[in-house]
C-alpha cells in the first residue's frame, strides 16, 4: 500500500529557538503517532533554517522540504535559491506553484513549471500545487483551473512527470480555517488522478496530497479518502500535537 504523505508547510513562520522546540516535540511523539505502522512525514521550512533543520531532524525519518526554488539553474538572480543549493542541505521535497507565491509573486503555470524541472533534475521531489480561488469555484471553474495547472507541469516535465507529488489547495480553504468536504476534495483529486493517468501509466504512485486547513479535528476524514494520498499542513504544522494527530491519522 502506497504511504500516505504528511508535509509541514511552516510558512514564513519559526525562529532558530522556537524551530528546535517544534521539532523536539513532533519527535518526541512521532513513534507513538506512528504506532508501529507508516506514514511519511517532511517539513517544508523557511530556507534560512535549512542549515539547522537539516541538523534537528537527522535520523528521525523526517524529510527536509523548501519552499520555492529558483527556475534557474545559477547566475545573477539575487535573492533567489537553486535547485543544487537546496540539495546541499539534503532537500527531499519542494513546493512549487504555492497559492501565496502565485497570489504576491506573479508566478504563471509555465513558471511554476520551470520550478517543477528544476527540483525534479536536481533528484527534489516537486510538490507541485494546485487550487481555484472562490470566485473561480463560484464560478464552477474548478476542475478547469486545477487541470490547466497541473497540464503545465505534465507538459514540461514529460516522462518524469510520475515523480511529483501534487498537492490540491483550494485558495478559500488555505488559512481560513475553511476546508473543503472530504467528498468536495475527493472528487477533484479523483479528476487530477485521471489526468495523471492520461499522462503516465505510473499516475496511481503520484501522491495526491489535499491542503487548505486541515488540521487535527477533520483529517481523518480527509485521509480516508481513496485519492487522498496524504496532507500538506500550514498552521497545525506549527503545533506539535496538531500535527502528530495529523501523523497518526495518516498511518497505514
Ligand atoms: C498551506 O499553506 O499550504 C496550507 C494548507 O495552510 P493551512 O493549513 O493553514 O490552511
């Protein structure tokens, strides 16, 4: 059975005091969340704590995630990190095409798309993420959103396009404590799984992951369903007992 994903998204969130804190209690309690069966679980941190997040979680079986990454491979781009200088902090996963770097950033579906082949040549998993806004969902444009998002990524990253991992998060769900119904959620993960299938005979190993204000009291519900792969988590991520509830909820 494929392992269901449980990511932090912390945001622009932490500080190098509360960071050790954080980690020591989401390791403290990870064997008894896990209660002997599996899940995964990574945290995607600010990139300046890379360097001490890296050192926090070695051994633990937690993965190190980023943020962003840069579409470029090096040179004069001030401000910005590439794919090979997260990889030197031992990076596992990136986020890419988050709703708040689309919204503030101006960053289009072949931007985010460059990022996804970035990371994915640098041996990162992309978590690459898609949603409407409320408007667009008022407008019953959801499933056309959400496939011309993740139709970019398909369409630049080709036959690597198995080793993503997609992460669903409705604009209106993200940080309002609004979540999408676990059958609302489903059914658009049902549509990013048949476009993955359009797109690779692998798609059933693409982690599915839902986002948008999942926390400890709703999760469940969320993961059990059949194309819901997994979490991507902003504030309860910031709760160690939050998310080892999310963990436990997610072990198979
Ligand atoms: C996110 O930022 O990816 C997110 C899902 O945030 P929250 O869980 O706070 O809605």
């Amino acid at each position: 059975m494929k392992q269901k994903l449980i990511a932090g998204n912390w945001k622009m969130n932490g500080s190098l005091a509360a960071n050790e804190v954080l980690l020591q209690g989401v390791q403290q309690g990870l064997a008894q969340a896990l209660n002997g069966k599996q899940a995964q679980v990574a945290v995607c941190v600010p990139v300046a704590y890379l360097s001490q997040v890296q050192q926090l979680v070695k051994g633990s079986g937690i993965e190190v995630g980023a943020q962003d990454v840069s579409a470029q491979e090096q040179g004069a781009y001030t401000g910005e990190t590439s794919a090979a200088m997260l990889k030197d902090f031992a990076v596992r996963y990136c986020l890419v095409g988050h709703s708040e770097r689309r919204q503030y950033h101006g960053e289009t579906d072949e931007h985010v798309a460059a990022k996804a082949q970035r990371a994915l040549s640098s041996g990162i998993t992309p978590i690459v993420c898609v949603g409407e806004t409320l408007a667009e969902r008022d407008a019953g444009k959801t499933e056309e959103v959400v496939k011309r998002q993740l139709a970019a990524v398909i369409h630049t990253n080709g036959h690597c396009i198995s080793e993503i991992v997609v992460a669903y998060e409705p604009v209106w769900a993200i940080g309002t404590g609004k979540t999408a119904s676990p059958e609302e959620a489903q059914a658009v993960h049902a549509v990013l799984r048949a476009q993955l299938h359009a797109a690779t005979e692998h798609a059933d190993r693409v982690q599915i992951l839902y986002g948008g204000s999942m926390n400890a009291a709703n999760a469940a519900q969320l993961l059990s369903q059949p194309d819901i792969d997994g979490g991507l988590i902003g504030g309860a991520a910031l709760k160690s007992a939050d998310f080892l509830t999310i963990i436990a909820a997610a072990a198979r």
